[in-house]
C-alpha cells in the first residue's frame, strides 16, 4: 500500500436490493511481510466507500480507526490511511466484470483495416488504402506483454487470414502477459518487490516454443496459433529478469529451441537494478536504450525475409547458450 485513505476496487462490490455492499461475505487482512501470518480484521476497522464523488458506494474501500491503520487526521469524518508498505489482502465478491480481451480484437481489426482495406463499413476512405506493405511494433513493459497475449490468442490473424503485425520489437515484456483472458481481469497490476506476489501476473505459456508447464503437464506455445495460420510475426524480444522465461523450457527437457523467427537478447539494466534492490545483479553494458536503431533494422531485414519463409511454420533455430 501507499498510504493513501481509501483504496479503489477494479470491479465494485455486490450490492444488495437497497444499494448497500455486503460486508460480510468480504474480508480484508494485514500483514507486514509477505512470511507473516495474515490478520484478518474485523468488519469494523473498514468499511465500503466512494472511488470518486459520483462513483457507487462499494468501488473503494477505508480503514477505520484500529491499530492496523495509521493514525487517523483532524478531518470529519477522519481519513485512517492504510500503513504505507504494509500487506493488505481484500477477498469480497465483485460484479460487473469487463470483457478486456475485446481490446486485442480492436488492435488487430484498426491494422487490418489500414492494411488491407480500401473504405470501412460507412464509406469512409481508407487514407492509407494500398501503401502499407508491412507493419512493425516498437513497445516497452505493459504493452509488449499486451502483445504476447495477442499473439498468442491467435490475434495476430486477420478476419481476412491475412497477417497483422510483421514484426513485433519489445523491450522488457519478457515471457509475461497481461492475464486478460480471465473473468475480472486486471491487467493493470504487475509485480514489484512488495507487491502482487500472489497475483497471476504471468502465467504459461511463456515462450515463442513449445513447453511444458512441469505443474499442469499443459503444453502450448505462444506461437501455437500463429504457426498454424502462417501469421506468426518475427519476434524480437530484448530484456532481463523475467525474460528467461521465455527461453527456459524446464531443465529436465534442456534450453528451448526458438524458432527462427524469435530472437531473444537478455540485457541487464544498471537502471532496473537500481529498482530492484532484493534482485541486485552486476550491471551489464550496454544499456537497452544505447542499442540504437540496431535491432529495428534486424527487425526489419528479418521481416521481408519472413515473407519469403512464412511457409515454414515451426522451423527451429539453434539452441540458445
């Protein structure tokens, strides 16, 4: 937590037939590190509130005075913010759940539609209609892990068949995606030192290859899909930490052969470092930024040969060190 008085719910609580959330089907706790044996607080230290002044009672929630708040203010009613870097857990029944994964179709359909059409369902003209030959992504974090799950929810096909994105460069999405195919997604959420352990931030498949999930027995592939409609694009994927998921295919099967269109370049940041003080690793140079236009190049090169080789779905590269 951040200390903040209040705290937003992703989706709002349950209400019963006068409006009102129904504490007692909720729970919160407290701890203050992640070891520590959760307390669960009593229905009176907190309560259901307001995200904002128009928002419905139930899309946030308060502390009240109680020895698992910080001291309470002067303001009436007093603010009891929660204790900045301490654990609160909150388990309470939502509603109203979002389709987020329609955004993925929203991507692939916009680029399609510059791609390869002339004029929309209005009439509109495509500005344009017949000068798009290939199209590259360029995305650091939170949207190059969006893009892994829209690869490998089979997105990357057009309505038409046809490929979307060529090419994809990413830079510190390693293997994770957003988990927004789940009911109540939040793929807002990601994992720092102090913060959603225990939220499924990334989930398998984390490679452009075939694994195995050594908990589930699951085998799958992020390019499972794309290789089966010849639409897979040239991945090029530069990060560190969490990458080596995305090459590890579970050491009793040895390091994961990538297909030939899936590059992999693991960097150590000095500034990532700095962030991370429980991971603390030598830094390595250079740093990503000083890469230049070096990889958008190979991207490039790699893309128009993709064309040439789109037929070869499934061709393995060599093992990767």
């Amino acid at each position: 937590m951040t200390g903040a008085a209040s705290f937003n719910l992703t989706y709002p609580a349950v209400t019963n037939a006068q409006g009102v959330p129904d504490k007692s089907h909720a729970t919160l706790t407290h701890r203050i590190h992640l070891d520590d044996v959760p307390k669960v607080l009593a229905s009176s230290a907190w309560d259901y509130t307001k995200s904002s002044p128009t928002a419905m009672n139930g899309t946030a929630i308060k502390l009240n005075a109680s020895p698992d708040a910080a001291p309470c203010d002067n303001s009436t009613p007093p603010k009891c913010p929660f204790v900045a870097n301490d654990i609160y857990e909150f388990m309470y029944t939502a509603k109203n759940p979002t389709v987020n994964t329609i955004g993925l179709a929203a991507i692939r359909d916009f680029n399609a539609w510059l791609r390869y059409e002339t004029t929309d369902s209005a009439g509109n003209a495509n500005p344009l209609a017949g000068d798009v030959r290939r199209i590259y992504t360029e995305v650091v974090s939170q949207p190059g892990r969006t893009l892994n799950d829209f690869t490998h929810l089979g997105f990357n096909q057009a309505e038409n068949g046809k490929i979307v994105f060529d090419g994809m460069l990413q830079w510190i999405a390693a293997g994770d995606g957003l988990s927004m195919n789940f009911r109540f997604s939040q793929p807002g959420r990601t994992e720092r030192n102090r913060q959603e352990h225990l939220f499924n931030e990334a989930t398998f498949p984390f490679a452009n290859v075939m694994t195995t999930d050594p908990f589930t027995g699951i085998r799958d592939s992020r390019f499972a899909r794309c290789e089966m409609s010849h639409t897979c694009p040239v991945a090029m994927e530069m990060g560190e930490g969490r990458i080596a998921l995305a090459h590890d295919s579970r050491r009793e099967e040895g390091p994961a052969r990538l297909p030939v269109r899936s590059q992999l370049l693991h960097l150590q940041s000095p500034a990532r470092d700095r962030e991370r003080d429980l991971e603390r690793q030598l830094p390595a140079i250079p740093e990503p930024a000083q890469l230049g236009s070096g990889p958008a190049c190979a991207l490039d090169r790699d893309g128009r040969m993709g064309h040439r080789a789109q037929g070869a779905a499934g061709e393995q590269g060599p093992d990767l060190p």
